[in-house]
C-alpha cells in the first residue's frame, strides 16, 4: 500500500474551525477601535452630525497643541454599515452601477500594471520590500488611467448621490470620512472617491483598503459642533457606565453599573 506525504497545509486548511462573523455590536466597536488607533483627543460613540436624524458610528476631533485656546483643528467621523442595501437604498438600478464598477476596476489593474512597468519612477522608495511595493498611479502620465478613474468617482458618485454619506460631506463637519464595513461586503471603488475605506475582519482586525482625502468646505463652526457633540455623546456614555440616570428635568437616579463583558 503505498503511502504518500502528509500535506502540513491542505491538512490544517481542511480541519480549521470556520471564524465566527462578527455581529453588529462587535463591528461597531471594531470601528471605534479603528479611529482610537489615530490617536484623536477625544471620540464618543453614536455621535449627531447635524440634528438627531443623522448619527454616525462615531466621531473623533484634534486640538492645538499649543497656546490658551486649543482649538479644534480636525475631526473625523466613522460609518459602520453591515448590509448592502444600506449603502445603496437610494440609488435605483445600483446592480447596473455595481456591475460597470466591477468592469472598469479590471481595467484599472491591467493599466496599473502597466504603468508599473512603463513608470517604474513612481514607486515609493521607502518601501523595504519590493514585492510589497506602493505606487503613486496619480502622477501617471497615462492619461487613460486617468479618465478610467474619473469615470469610477463618477459612478461611486451616482451610487452615494441623496445617501447618508452625502448628506453628511454636506454637513461640513468632519474633515476626515471613513465608512467601515465587513470584508468583502462591497467593492471600495462603489464608495464616494473622497471618503476612506476600512474592512472590519473576522479575526477583531481592521485593514485600511482607502485612506480618506480632506473633505472641502468645511467650517470651524461646524467643525466645533461637532466636537462639542462628541462631549455630549461621551457624557452620555460615561452616566451609562457609572450607573446614573439623568431625567430632563434634572432628576438623578442610580443603578447598578452595567458588567464589563469584554474589551476592544
């Protein structure tokens, strides 16, 4: 009887206990995990953008380092979305637009190797491994790539066109934006072109797929709000934790603090 190698891999791949998909509560933390790795001031969950109809999954902002008055200089805000009919709701016809998408991004990958060949000049050169190497396809000369990536902003553009992301780029507020959703759950190029991209994987770790370009327009007014939303949302959650109630009309009761049930 003969007897062949044992394969280490195929072995281990076979018998591995599938992962666990993550709930919404769990993705939401995963997101808020995400924007405390940036190291912002101060951040709160379930934070207002402008009125109460529309809530982000949480919200961050910047001050001066220095001087008396240590303004806000930055904020950010992170989306959770974990279904994909939440990104498009109100877009009819978006299988279409999805599928034009799905195109235009293969045609993107032949150009991008192509360019990486032809412009080798625009490799990072801070990179320690080649195989691993980033590109900067933006100062291309291949003027095809560009119009092909144009025309992928403009159909991500009619995809968020109404939506909730839009709606909060128009708010002014948040200089950074970031839509954090589960691996694979839709493609990032079917995203508005200026907000960030994060997957929420399986394993409680997140991969930034997009960073996020500065969004124009917006005010320090605005900008301030939303800091000042932020506290409100993170006093909320500081009552929640030490166990008090507080009623509007000023009336305070405690309870028993929630249990820690596990950490980030």
């Amino acid at each position: 009887m003969e007897t062949g190698e044992l394969d280490l891999f195929s072995f281990a791949a076979q018998h591995q206990r599938p992962q666990r998909q993550l709930n919404r509560a769990e993705l939401n933390r995963l997101a808020l995990a995400f924007l405390c790795s940036r190291r912002p001031f101060a951040a709160a969950v379930n934070v207002p953008v402008c009125g109460r109809r529309l809530t982000v999954s949480c919200a961050g902002f910047w001050r001066a380092s220095g001087g008396r008055r240590r303004r806000v200089t930055a904020a950010a805000i992170v989306v959770m979305y974990d279904r994909p009919e939440e990104c498009f709701a109100e877009c009819s016809g978006h299988e279409a637009h999805l599928k034009r998408i799905a195109e235009l991004q293969r045609r993107r990958e032949a150009m991008e190797a192509e360019i990486r060949r032809k412009e080798p000049h625009l490799a990072e050169t801070d990179d320690l491994f080649s195989d691993f190497r980033t590109y900067d396809y933006r100062r291309s000369s291949n003027r095809e790539y560009h119009k092909l990536r144009h025309e992928l902003a403009q159909e991500a553009r009619i995809l968020g066109q109404g939506g909730r992301l839009a709606r909060i780029i128009e708010a002014n507020a948040a200089d950074l934006c970031y839509l954090a959703i589960p691996a694979g759950l839709i493609p990032s190029d079917a995203v508005l072109p200026t907000w960030g991209v994060v997957e929420l994987m399986p394993d409680r770790s997140f991969r930034v797929v997009r960073e996020a370009e500065p969004q124009i327009g917006v005010t320090p007014e605005a900008r301030t709000a939303l800091a000042l939303n932020i506290a409100g949302s993170a006093a909320a959650d500081v009552r929640f934790a030490a166990g008090i109630d507080a009623a509007r009309s000023g009336e305070i009761r405690m309870r028993r603090p929630p249990r820690r049930r596990g950490r980030l």
